[in-house]
C-alpha cells in the first residue's frame, strides 16, 4: 500500500513521475483498511523540496499512510508560497488533541543557535512532552535529533567550527537491531550540520542504544530502548543535489565553505552528484514503520 496525500499537494506528480506508488486522497476512501497515522512537523525552510523527500521515504512500505503536514505557527514562511502552506498545512495547536501512530520531526537551519535563543522553541519543548504521550514511536532528523537529546537526556551538543558536510561511510552496531534490519555492513548518509554529540555521551545514558556510527561523521542513528524515540543524525532523505544547493548557497552567503566530502568525483563541482545512499534511506523508513511502529501502535488509536 501507499502513502495517502492530498490530491494537488506538488509531491503528487513529482513522486508519481519517478515511478513511486502513492495514492490519492479520492482512491484511498474505497480501501476498507486501518491506515497508519502520520504527522510530519517539517522545519526546514524549503519546505515543498522536504516534502517531497520525506514521502519518497515512507512510500516503500506495503502499508498504507495518511499523512498530516504540520506547522508550529502561522509566521509566513520565506522560501514556501503562502497558498501552499494554507492549503496543505495544519497548526500544531489544531491537532494536538489527536494520537498518531508515527511522527517526524525534520531538521532546521538552527544549527549554529542555542537552544533557547530559538524564538520557537517553547513550542518545540511543547511538541515533544505532547508526542511522548500521543505518538507510538518519533523519529527525529539532524537538529531535532540533537533538540530531542537534550530535552529527554540533557545531552548537550559541541559545535564544529567548520560545517560537517558530506556523504560518509557507516557502520551497524547490532545484528539483532530490527531498526537497521537488512542494512548493508556499511552504507553511506549525507550529513548537514554544526552539531555534534560525543559517543560517550550517548553511552552515558540507560535506556538509549546506538546503532550505528561513523568514523569521521560520529553517532548516525540512536533509540530509546522503548522505541518511542529515533534519533537520526544525517540526512538519508536527501536528492542527490542538495548538499551541492547546500554549498552553493553557503558560498553565495559569504560563508568560507568547504566542499562537501565524498560528494563530487574528484572534487570537480561541474561533476554532477549521484545519490547512493537512497537505498538505505527507504529501508530505514520502512523498518521504522514496520517494527517501531506497526508492530506496537494499537489498532484503536484512542486505546
């Protein structure tokens, strides 16, 4: 089964373009199937390119997905139309009352910030309390992932003087881990950000397991023991092209950027970037929703 999204949402045509089977909101009230409940509160400032990634990820599942696109306030977003957000989005405060199988959590350009200086971030402590007592299982993607650590653990993060930006090589930690079930002994994930959290730090903590690392790009992909809480470093969503779109705009800010590692063919930025991580992306959805998920979500979601 697919994802369910709304018929004119742009993901739309985009995903059904590329040979990826979703379905629209008009096929999917004849299917007589308890669909699996989605929220998906997305941060990140082009939020139509994220969208589109998001939902290539969770469209390899044989379960069928209703999908919430959520947002934290009603400020007017700099890099998304004001009619796609009225249309396509919903506000926090307007679902809260609901319980969701599954939630998401994106990534924002806040890597460089305290956690206190975010203006929102009130409202993100809130998110968090509330999806602790209404979502089955989270995942949380680059600073949100290092937010939620703080606020559950009181992890705090280092910041990198230069950017970690690139596609490195990771390895599993544990052959018995259904979240990484299938998973090639090495595979590689793109990584974005500023942000960095010490191994010893995650191994400080009862109740959370690391899963899998890197040599140079640190701690990928962590869980909560209960499986209520993913914490995904990387960016295995990525298209090929954005952490070349990332460098461009780095470069053309003014910022002394490095070339993202491992990302071109030598180096040559009129070498076009090929996605090989996107495998491992799709899996790491599908297990998340299979054995985080489906396997332990109730069937009334009330209950």
């Amino acid at each position: 089964m697919p994802i369910k999204i709304p018929d004119q949402l742009p993901a739309l045509a985009v995903l059904a373009n590329e040979n990826i089977f979703v379905m629209s909101e008009n096929r999917a009230i004849n299917q007589d199937i308890r669909p699996m409940q989605v929220a998906i509160i997305n941060l990140m400032p082009n939020k139509i390119e994220t969208e589109v990634q998001i939902l290539r990820m969770l469209s390899n599942t044989p379960l069928q997905i209703n999908v919430d696109l959520v947002r934290l306030h009603l400020n007017e977003s700099k890099n998304t139309p004001k009619a796609h957000m009225d249309a396509f989005y919903v506000l926090f405060e307007d679902i809260k009352h609901k319980k969701y199988d599954g939630l998401i959590v994106t990534g924002a350009p806040l890597g460089q910030l305290d956690y206190q200086q975010v203006t929102y971030w009130p409202k993100v402590e809130e998110v968090f309390a509330w999806a602790d007592a209404n979502v089955t299982s989270t995942m949380y993607s680059c600073w949100a992932a290092h937010a939620a650590l703080y606020y559950h653990y009181g992890l705090q993060r280092e910041l990198r003087e230069q950017k970690l930006s690139g596609v490195y090589l990771h390895q599993t930690l544990d052959d018995l881990e259904p979240l990484t079930r299938g998973f090639d002994e090495e595979f590689k994930v793109p990584h974005s950000r500023y942000g960095e959290v010490p191994i010893v730090d995650y191994h400080s903590i009862d109740g959370l397991n690391v899963l899998a690392e890197s040599n140079q790009a640190g701690v990928y992909l962590s869980a909560s023991h209960d499986k209520k809480h993913v914490f995904v470093t990387g960016h295995p969503e990525y298209d090929a092209s954005t952490l070349k779109d990332e460098y461009q705009r780095d470069i053309s800010a003014g910022i002394d950027a490095f070339i993202p590692v491992n990302y071109f063919i030598n180096n040559d930025l009129e070498q076009k970037p090929s996605n090989s991580w996107r495998s491992h992306g799709c899996l790491l959805f599908s297990n998340w929703l299979n054995y985080y998920v489906y396997q332990i979500t109730p069937y009334e979601l009330n209950n």
